[in-house]
C-alpha cells in the first residue's frame, strides 16, 4: 500500500489520527511543565485541496469535508474542538482550502514552552517542510530516515512528550518495522506516549501487527480501529488503526465520546465499527 500523504490529506484516516493526537497533546499541557513532539515521518506539513493529488482521489470530500459541516453531539464537539481550530487556523478566509498535516497540528498546539521535532525523508518533502517553518524557533525540521529517529531523537531534554510514527506504508515490511521501532523507542525512553498509525487493508498483517505487539511485553497498549465499510471480497482501504502506548487515563473515556460521533458522520456503508481493544494493560 503506498499511502503518501498528499493523495490522503484530510481523509477518514486523517480525521481520526489528528483528533486523537489533538487530544494526547491536550493531556500533556495539562501540567506546567515543557514536552517535546516527534513527527518521525512528517511529510510538507499543509496540503492544498485543491491539487492534482489531493483531487486525484477526493478523498477528503469523505473526511474533514464532512466533519467541518456536521452537527456533532456537545460534548464530542467539546473533545474535538482543538483539532477543529488548527484545521481551521489554515482557512481564515472560512471554507476548506488547505489541510494541515500533524506537524502543523501539533504546533497549533503547542504552548510557548514546548517544542516539535519533525523528521521528514524526502529532500522535496523536507524542504516544503522547513519552509513552513522557516523561522520558528519551536520546530526543528530533519531530513532524516523517520525510522533512526528513536536512536537519534529519544529521549528527548524535556523527559515528557509523544512520539507519532506515521509511514507510507510504501515499502514491504512496514508493519514489522513499527514493531521494532517501537521496541528501540520504548527500550530509551520508557515513559513517553507512542502513538502508531497503521492501514486496515491487508486483514491478516493487521492481526499479525497486532499478535506482535502483544509479544513486545510493552505494558501499556491501546488499540484505536476505526472502519468505514465491511471487509470485502478484494483487498480495500477500510479502515485506520491507532495504537496509542502509555495512553493518558483520561484517553479511553474520551474516545468513548468521540468515535461513535465521528463514526456516524464518516461511514461509509454498514456495517463497520470502530473498537478499543487494549492488546496490553488495561
């Protein structure tokens, strides 16, 4: 599955991978303290939706397209009300023109203390990237393979913080290399939030990601799925996965409250679902 993230901007999958980071970055401001975000596979950080790619598959028409006109229930609209004003932070001419990546959602979000670090491979992407922000003293952008970024990048100085690791899944191998990436990340810097984004596509990589991580012996895993149609004949996007480590507590409660709105809006034939499993833990 190549999934670059130009044709995908805004999608479903988009959707509900940024509400849940906009809430993990949430839970960190809670305390005073500083934190660092690290994007390890960033892309150019604001799309434009009305590219030859973005057009090419529409797919945000089914995404953030339909979220930003929808009528959601209060207090999932609370929940999702950060996320909803870095989306919009990059139309303020009203409407949806751009859509902003997870870098540029996390340093909507973040406070004067707090710092990202965004990993990009591609030279073109990279650049894109660091022209987005150019001058920020907040946001270090790296042209660097987002897969060294645990040795290279962890821990971080502020010894708080989330790790998003978000690939293509352009290469074969994609999934073990979230598994051992996330041993690498988890063996330096025991205490940070993880969160692993994944396609349901391929049923039987999903599950074998999943069995995987269980055997990682990592305590404290959180499995977010989120599927728009039924598994059918052929092989099909149908879904997204979210695999959060060392979850906040306030986490599971609020996705309790967000998913089944955000489901309502954004399925796209029934029946499909989405599901909090806890692989470890909880």
């Amino acid at each position: 599955m190549n999934y670059r993230h130009a044709y995908h901007a805004g999608n479903f999958a988009d959707v509900v991978k940024h509400a849940v980071l906009a809430r993990l970055i949430e839970y960190l401001k809670q305390k005073d303290r500083a934190f660092r975000v690290v994007d390890t596979h960033a892309g150019i950080g604001r799309y434009d939706l009305a590219s030859l790619e973005a057009g090419k598959t529409g797919e945000w028409q089914g995404g953030i397209g339909r979220l930003i006109e929808a009528a959601l229930e209060p207090r999932a609209a609370a929940l999702l009300q950060p996320y909803m004003e870095a989306v919009r932070a990059q139309n303020p001419g009203g409407g949806l023109k751009h859509y902003p990546g997870s870098p540029l959602i996390v340093r909507h979000l973040l406070r004067g203390q707090d710092r990202l670090t965004a990993i990009e491979l591609h030279p073109q992407d990279a650049a894109r990237l660091n022209s987005v922000f150019a001058g920020d003293f907040q946001t270090r952008v790296i042209e660097l393979d987002g897969w060294l970024a645990p040795g290279a990048q962890l821990p971080p100085k502020e010894k708080r913080g989330l790790v998003l690791m978000d690939p293509p899944f352009e290469e074969e191998g994609e999934f073990s290399r979230l598994v051992e990436a996330l041993r690498k990340a988890h063996r330096r810097w025991p205490g940070g939030i993880y969160a692993l984004w994944y396609p349901i596509k391929d049923r039987k990589a999903v599950t074998a990601f999943r069995a995987a991580l269980k055997e990682t012996g990592i305590p404290k895993l959180l499995d977010i799925a989120f599927e728009i149609r039924p598994t059918s004949g052929e092989p099909s996007f149908d879904g997204s996965g979210l695999v959060v480590v060392n979850p906040p507590y306030t986490l599971e409660g609020e996705l309790q409250l967000m998913l089944p709105a955000l489901h309502k809006v954004l399925a796209v034939r029934q029946p499909s679902r989405w599901m909090l499993d806890w692989l470890a833990g909880e």
